[in-house]
C-alpha cells in the first residue's frame, strides 16, 4: 500500500508534467519510508531557471556567471591602445561646414534629411595620419543614403571636396557599395570591393554597423561586422600613405549617414 504526500510551490509558477502543481512530490510506503522523490524546479524569484522553456537554455545547462564579465573583459582588451578620435559631445579636432554634421544621442550625423544635398560634404580631423587601426559604427538613414570615411586624404583647394582613400557606406544607383575601397576625386573608380551576395549577408539595413580601416605601409585593410571586405595593396608609390580621415555625406536626396564610437590605434 502507498500514500503520496505533496508539497506545493508558494509560487505556482511550473506545472507538474505529471499533472500536479507541486514543486515536491514524495511517494512514501506503507511504513512511512520514502521511496521515490521528485523534485520539480519552481521558476520564483532567487530559484533555478524554468525549465523546458521555449528559448531557455537545454535542460540540466547552467549559466556561467563569468560569461558577461568574460565579454567586458575580452571587448576591452580588444580596445586595448585605441584612444577616442570624437569625444561624443563636440566637434573638437573636426573641420567641416557644420551646417551639415552635427551631434545626436552621441553620433556624427552627416546629412539632412529635410532637405536635398547639393554637394558631397566632409567633415575631416585636423591632423593627419598613416599607419593606423580606425574602429567606428555607421548607419544610414533615407532612401538612397550614401557616404563614406576618408583616410589618407586631403582638401582640395577651392573646393567642398576631399581627395583620396574611402571605405565606402550605403548605396549608389541600385546596388550597395558598403565595404568597398573608392579613390575619392583621384582615380575616381573603386579599387577593390566585395561581391553584392557577401554585402547582402554582412550589412545590418537601418542599423549600426561596425566598420574597421586598417592601414600599414602599402596594405589597406577594411571589415563590416567583423568580416574582411577588402586586402588591397597599393602598386603605385606616389600615392601618399598619410593624410587626414574624413566622414562624408554624398550629394543627392535627403538623407543622412550616422558616425559614432570612433577610435584609433596608430600602428
């Protein structure tokens, strides 16, 4: 003969998959010694996680404490000697006509999109570099949103251009450009670029993604969340390998390019 005694979850928050709302269930014999228990995971506040969750973790898995702080370590070793190239509040360091970059929750915004753009625009550090690590995230907003960050670059004389290297951002005409190397005003043509069905799965539409430029010597480097787009080795010694980056938004329709988490490492 046996007898089942159950003990109830304060919190009622799991269902027996035997059919009670218990959290314990003890089956004991006809002497009072227990034969079986089963214990059955409440999901209430300072207990284990729920179990069989759609989206919770495989049954019996347990969280690893460390994995968040792990991540925090590991992304600010990854920043290690990266020093910020735009403070998030002001335009200090930065030269453009600000009538078309200005700040946003902690972003360049480059553009309008109130109104058309009748000239390509640039907003460019006042000082140059050469070999470097340059990490940002960039996102667009309006149909047919173009820009693209200068490096190793100039200013033209008498002009609203900027002439050499870009990491090219957004669209032209019907494809996406993202990920390709454009010589800006100088050869005037793309010098590498990745194939449209690998933009196709690297760029995030209407969200931040992360850019990353690197340069040393002849080698220019660039990547989009994380994947390498371009390795392009520049043939000709006359191009000069040092100069200034820029942020650009390309005339056309209304719309606008977002630049924020700048940084850099020289190499």
């Amino acid at each position: 003969m046996f007898r089942t005694a159950l003990n109830r979850c304060p919190n009622r928050c799991l269902s027996n998959p035997f059919g009670r709302d218990t959290s314990t269930s003890i089956v004991t014999g006809g002497l009072g010694r227990p034969l079986i228990v089963i214990v059955l995971l409440c999901g209430g506040v300072g207990t284990l996680p729920r179990l069989g969750t759609a989206g919770d973790p495989p049954t019996g898995a347990i969280a690893d404490p460390l994995t968040a702080t792990a991540k925090a370590t590991a992304a600010a070793e990854s920043d290690a000697g990266f020093v910020p190239l735009f403070d998030s509040r002001t335009l200090q360091g930065w030269e453009g006509k600000e009538v078309w970059f200005r700040i946003e929750e902690g972003a360049i915004v480059a553009g309008s999109l109130e109104k058309p753009i009748p000239h390509n625009q640039f907003l460019c550090t006042t000082r140059d570099f050469d070999n470097f690590e340059l990490r940002m995230q960039v996102k667009t907003r309006g149909k047919g949103a173009n820009g693209g960050i200068q490096f190793r670059s100039r200013r033209v004389p008498d002009s609203d251009e900027v002439e050499g290297y870009q990491a090219d951002v957004g669209g032209v005409s019907d494809r996406w450009v993202w990920g390709g190397l454009y010589d800006e005003s100088r050869r005037r043509r793309f010098l590498a670029e990745p194939t449209a069905e690998q933009i196709e799965k690297l760029v995030r539409p209407d969200d931040w993604n992360d850019y990353v430029i690197r340069c040393v010597g002849p080698r220019i480097e660039l990547f989009i969340n994380g994947v390498r787009t371009v390795d392009y080795t520049e043939s000709d010694p006359e191009i000069p390998r040092s100069g200034l980056i820029g942020l650009q938004i390309h005339s056309g329709p209304p719309c606008e390019v977002l630049y924020r988490n700048l940084r850099i490492r020289t190499l």
